[in-house]
C-alpha cells in the first residue's frame, strides 16, 4: 500500500504526539510515585502530630497531679525527723527537754547510740489457698478463683511489694527523776508527733531506794505525787529517784524533690 504526502504527515504527526507522550510519561511517573510517598509520609505525620497534640493537651493536669502528689507526699513525711536534724543531740534535745521538764525529768545526757538504715515492712495477712486444688473441679469458667483472688488481693500484693528504706537513729539518754516521773517521762515520748519509739529501759535502781532503805533499816514510803524525797539513814540519805538508761528510736526519710514539671 503506497502512503500518499497526506498520509505521511499525519503518520509524522502522530508518532511526534507518541514520542512527546512516552518522554512526558516518563518524567511524570517519578513525580506521581513521590507525590504518593508524600501523601502518605504527610498521613503519618499528621496523626504523630495528633498525638502528640492530644498529649500536651494532658501536661497540665498531668503537672497538677505530679504537684499534688509531692504536695500529699510532704503531709505524710511531717511525722519524721527531718534527716539534717538525726545526727544532732542538741535537736534532740529540742524535743525531749520540754516533755522532761513537764513530767520533772532531768535530762543528764543525749548522745548517738546507732544509725542505720532500715525496712519499713509491710503487715499483711499470709494467705495460705488449701481449697484451691478442690476448688479447680468446679470452677468451670474461672470464676471461683478469679473471685478468690480479688477477696486475697491486697495481701498478695503487699506480700510481693518490696519493702521501702527509712532511716533510723538510736539515741542513748540517761534521765533521773522519780518512778512516777520517770514512766510518766516514757510515755509523753511515746506520744510525741514524731516517729519516735522507746527501744530500751534500764535502771540504776529499780527499787527508787527501798531495797537501799530496807538494807539500811528505814522504810521508803510510796509517795504519789511524784516529787523526790529522802529518807534519813543514819549518816547518809535515800532518795527516791534514780537514774534511768532510756534508748530512743527516731525514724527520717529524705524529703522529695519538687518535681521540675515546666
């Protein structure tokens, strides 16, 4: 078949269209697959974006919850001896004095007997679960046991918990005055609004003079209003006061850091 002019630039035309089209092809593809990488890097990027507006839009009640919780935290350590104040008998001092004086105690001496750090363990209830293998036959869906689990749970929790470290400061105080005084002395410190306890008593005389009074042929009456008195025995007196051995245990925690939450 023999082309005419007219077929042979129309048949021009129409191959210059197709070279125009594969080369524009060819350079659009490229431009089309990263214009989808991109959509699809911008998708991933927009919902990071979302996520990580929805979590500063949780900062501020997070930073008020963390602010409370230290707050909270300070009310429940107010009990104990600040940590700068353990090692010092003069602080001690500070809180012993006042309640020596009160009960008529004199306070001779205050001195560090022993620091160290100890556990604070936790009481709980040591369950011991002997109706579990009969249990097993008849708990068909798990119910009977996850039941039993929640009535154990706090003691099972408590049990695994590790234990938290305080600090503890015995003192050694030696204190005179008489019986009366002396148990009424023990016991304003075992009231004291510290985290306190008295570890140990001992005393020179636990007769406060009868044993020495009977020895030496007098008598010592048991007085009641706490004050010292003293008995004549020949070319000496017995008093009804004596020195006490007391061991004091204070307890400290360090104080938390305000969380830096800006």
């Amino acid at each position: 078949m023999k082309l005419t002019y007219r077929d042979k630039i129309i048949a021009a035309v129409i191959l210059a269209i197709a070279v125009l089209a594969l080369g524009f092809f060819a350079l659009i593809r490229p431009v089309i697959n990263d214009k989808k990488a991109n959509e699809k890097q911008l998708a991933k990027l927009e919902k990071q974006k979302a996520q990580i507006e929805a979590e500063i839009a949780e900062i501020p009640g997070l930073q008020k919850d963390i602010l409370s919780t230290h707050e909270a935290t300070g009310k429940l350590t107010e009990i104990f001896v600040p940590v700068d104040e353990m090692k010092d008998p003069v602080v001690l001092d500070k809180y012993m004095n006042k309640i020596a004086e009160e009960n008529k105690v004199k306070l001779q001496s205050i001195k560090v007997a022993n620091a160290a750090v100890s556990e604070i363990k936790y009481y709980y209830y040591s369950y011991d679960d002997k109706y579990k293998e009969a249990r097993q036959g008849a708990d068909v869906n798990g119910n009977l046991q996850a039941t039993d689990d929640a009535i154990h749970a706090e003691s099972i929790n408590l049990k695994d918990r590790p234990t938290a470290k305080i600090l503890k400061t015995d003192y050694a105080i030696t204190a005179y005055g008489t019986k009366k005084n002396i148990w009424d002395y023990l016991e304003a410190v075992k009231q004291m609004d510290k985290a306190v306890t008295v570890s140990k008593v001992s005393f020179g005389d636990y007769t406060f003079g009868k044993n020495d009074a009977k020895k030496a042929g007098v008598e010592m009456p048991d007085f009641d209003d706490g004050e010292e008195h003293k008995v004549p025995a020949g070319n000496r007196e017995i008093s009804n006061a004596a020195t006490a051995q007391i061991v004091v245990t204070l307890y400290s925690v360090y104080e938390m850091d305000k969380p830096n939450v800006d």
